[in-house]
C-alpha cells in the first residue's frame, strides 16, 4: 500500500512538472464511452462493469466472462455529423483470466476543404473545392485476472491509435490503462486509471499542404504544430451496490468520481485537478430487462452577469437479453452543456457459445 501512495505522489509530480508537454484535450475520442447500457447509466459503471464492454470501461471486470462474448454499437453524433462505431470479442483463458480485443472509429466525413477556393490571381472557383475526412480509431487488447483474495481482479489495457485527416496529417500512438475491481454479494468497488503511460501520439504533418495554408494570410500559421501529444492521465473511482427488492426486481445504483489532472468546469477545478460526479441507476426484471437513467458530466458555467450555473447531461435508456443476446439502447445527451443536442445509441451483445 505504501508504494501505491508512492507512485500515486510521483505521478503528480511528473504531471506537474512536465504540464507543458501534456495536451489539455488529447484523443478525447477516447473517452467518448462503449455500450448503450452504460451511456444510460450516464457512465457511471466503473465499480459495476461487467462482460466483453469492461475492456473500454475497467478492464478487471472481465473476469465474470464464462463463455466467448461479441459486442456491437453504433452512434450517429451531431444530427448525424459524426458517426462512433464500436466492436468488441472477449474469450475466457481459463477460469481466473479474460482476454479481450476491441477497436472503436469516431468520424467526421465529407467534410469541404476549401484551401484552394480562391486560386492565384484571386478568383474564386467553386470547382476546386474537395472533400475529406477526419477519422480516430483506436485497437486495444485488455487481460483481466482474478486475485487470491475473493472477489478482488485487476486488468490491464494495451491501445494503438491512429488518427487521419485528410491527407493532411496523421498519427500513431499507443497507451496503456489499468483497471481493478472488487466485488462482494451486495457491494461492488472500482478503480480505472485511464492513459496511466500518458498516451503518446505522434504526428506527421503533410509539409506541401501545410505550406498552402502558411502562405494565405501573412503572418499567420507560419510555424508547424508541435507533432508529439502525450494525454494527461484520468482516474474514475466508482462505489456501487445491489438492492434486492423482491423476487423479480432489483436495483443496482452507482455514483462514481471522475478526476482529470488539469483545470477544467467540472464542479471541484484547480490548476492540479478537476473532479465531477456521475450516478447511474439499473432497475432489472429477472435477468430479463433492464431500465436505466443516469447524469454525468456535471459543469458549472460563469453567465455574462458573472453568477454561475450547474448544468448535468441526462441519460436515459433499456434493454433485453433473448436467448443469449442482450439488445441494449439509450437517449444520451451527448451535447451537454444544459443543450438539447440527444444521440441515439443502440449496441448488441452476444454469448457466442450459444449459437456453436
């Protein structure tokens, strides 16, 4: 316990120390979230996650998994603008270990590139405007054992990203998560320690293209951004428990702590860290169905008359599990911000074994 603290301190102080070679927002496509089940919940599942999806939320909690399991979503983001896609395969190695590989894309398409609207003698053609797209993926492989101790598992995450836009830049990066979970009959308890290597990406910028942009306007976008990101590390603490309420019905509920090392409008915000709830409700009917609710990303907002104002992101959603497939959708609120902007988000989960 005392080297957990230990490394726990000289985490904080790398962060400090080196804040000004870390990104505020790095690959936040990454933290978008899997699985309609736990976007109902408003994302509080770190304690509770269970199944081939734990390899995004915790990766410890793939150590439930009895049988090979697929998972399967998709969310149109931004009236459509925007499209996520998720799929996940998970395989028990033996009884105390999981293996898991999943791969995510987030994409904006068809987006106008104008840099040679206007050409040489300063005419406009319509015609020279082209089309492009900005695409994040990530490929990640998660390991899950239990420990000695009942009901205590750890995970680990290993992801590769690759991020293009257009064929003006690209990167690779790579990055590893850390999960452990424990367990009892009524109480469940969380830790998922998100980019605990500071994901590192590396850009490659297009040098001809960027050299259309830094001759437009003079005096303007004459340097290259800097090309290495390394994303600060998020820690997400989460406490849930079981409530049995009759022979048919029971509710999980589950309040979790999210934590980023950087000043953000989450409701506690330093210049060390920046902490926000969420809570997330599943009321189950046997195994059978499920309903959910959930707030998350909690933010206060200064008004032009300097007062402030708390704002949530609503979640809401239900599911159904027919013969080994669990058909799982929510109404997120995606936008936040107090805003009105919801995202459907539907995914499925099979139990493989069942269809051999």
């Amino acid at each position: 316990m005392k080297k957990l603290y230990l490394s726990f301190f000289i985490l904080l102080g790398v962060i400090n120390a080196q804040s000004q070679v870390f990104r505020k927002f790095s690959n936040e496509f990454l933290n978008l979230g899997v699985g309609a089940d736990a976007f109902a919940m408003g994302k509080a599942v770190v304690a509770s996650t269970k199944g081939v999806n734990s390899g995004y939320w915790n990766p410890a909690g793939l150590v439930d998994i009895k049988e090979t399991e697929a998972s399967l979503m998709h969310a149109a983001y931004f009236q459509g603008i925007a499209n996520y896609d998720f799929a996940a395969y998970a395989i028990p190695i033996n009884r105390s270990s999981t293996l898991a590989f999943y791969a995510l894309r987030f994409g904006v398409d068809d987006i106008l590139n104008t840099t040679e609207l206007i050409d040489n003698q300063g005419n406009i053609d319509f015609n020279r405007i082209s089309l492009f797209s900005a695409t994040d993926y990530a490929f990640n492989m998660a390991y899950a054992k239990k420990l000695n101790k009942k009901g205590l598992s750890i995970g680990f995450n290993a992801k590769v990203i690759r991020r293009i836009i257009g064929k003006f830049a690209n990167a690779w990066g790579f990055g590893l998560d850390f999960g452990l979970q424990y367990r009892s009959e009524k109480y469940n308890f969380g830790l998922m320690l998100r980019d605990a290597s500071s994901t590192f990406n590396a850009w490659t910028i297009n040098q001809t293209e960027f050299d259309k942009i830094s001759a437009a306007i003079p005096g303007q976008n004459q340097e290259l951004p800097q090309t290495v990101e390394l994303s600060v590390p998020k820690i997400q603490l989460g406490f849930a428990r079981n409530f049995k309420i009759n022979y048919d019905f029971s509710l999980l509920a589950e309040a979790d702590i999210n934590i980023r090392f950087k000043r953000t409008n989450d409701l506690i915000s330093t210049a060390l860290l920046s902490m926000g709830p969420s809570l997330g409700f599943e009321l189950n009917f046997q195994d059978l169905a499920f309903l959910r609710a959930g707030v998350t990303n909690f933010q206060s907002h200064k008004n032009f008359d300097n007062s402030k104002t708390t704002i949530v992101e609503p979640n809401i959603g239900l599911g159904f599990i027919i013969k080994g497939i669990q058909i799982d959708y929510a109404l997120s609120n995606i936008g936040g911000s107090g805003g009105t902007l919801f995202s459907n988000v539907f995914s499925v989960k099979i139990a493989l074994s069942k269809y051999r």
